[in-house]
C-alpha cells in the first residue's frame, strides 16, 4: 500500500512541473519571447496544455480570471500541495 502511494506522489511531483511549465510557456508567447512557430517548442506547449487543460478549464469554471491574471494553476498547484501531503502522512502513518 504504501508503494502505490509513494507512486502517486511521484506522478503528482512531475504533474506539478507540467502545470509549472504550461503556465510558463503561456507566459513566454503572451509576451513574444518565444515564438510559436517553431514546431519543437509549440510540440512541447501543446503536449503540456493537452496534459493541463482539462483540469485547469474545471478550477476556471468555478474561478474567473482577475484583472487579466488566471488564477487557475495556483489553485491546481496548492490543491496538488495538499493532496501529496495527506498521501505522505497516510504512507507514513502521520494521520
């Protein structure tokens, strides 16, 4: 039991680096410091928001963007914070 926990936390630890790196290439081409042409890092953003999307459009229909900001993966971010904590102390019987 505790190694499926374990591998959960662990899928949890590299989906927080995609949400990361999805919010940070939206970033990149909101303010054309990268350009989407190129096919290698437009392959890496939509490979990242296919992997994003659907959980972060779900947090947007319950938070609406504020003063242009979206606050969706913060939220994802602390909600998978949160998650990986309770999974830690259960695994090491914290709880």
């Amino acid at each position: 039991m505790v190694a499926l926990i374990l591998l959960i936390d662990q899928i949890l630890s590299i989906y927080t680096f995609i949400v990361i790196a999805s919010a940070v290439f939206s970033w990149l081409f909101a303010f054309n410091i990268v350009n989407p042409r190129n096919q290698i890092v437009s392959s890496i953003y939509e490979i990242c928001w296919k992997l994003t999307e659907p959980v972060l459009s779900r947090i947007r229909a319950f938070i609406p963007a504020m003063g242009g900001l979206d606050l969706s993966p913060v939220v994802l971010l602390l909600a998978i914070f949160f998650i990986r904590n309770l999974l830690r102390s259960a695994a090491y019987g914290g709880l």
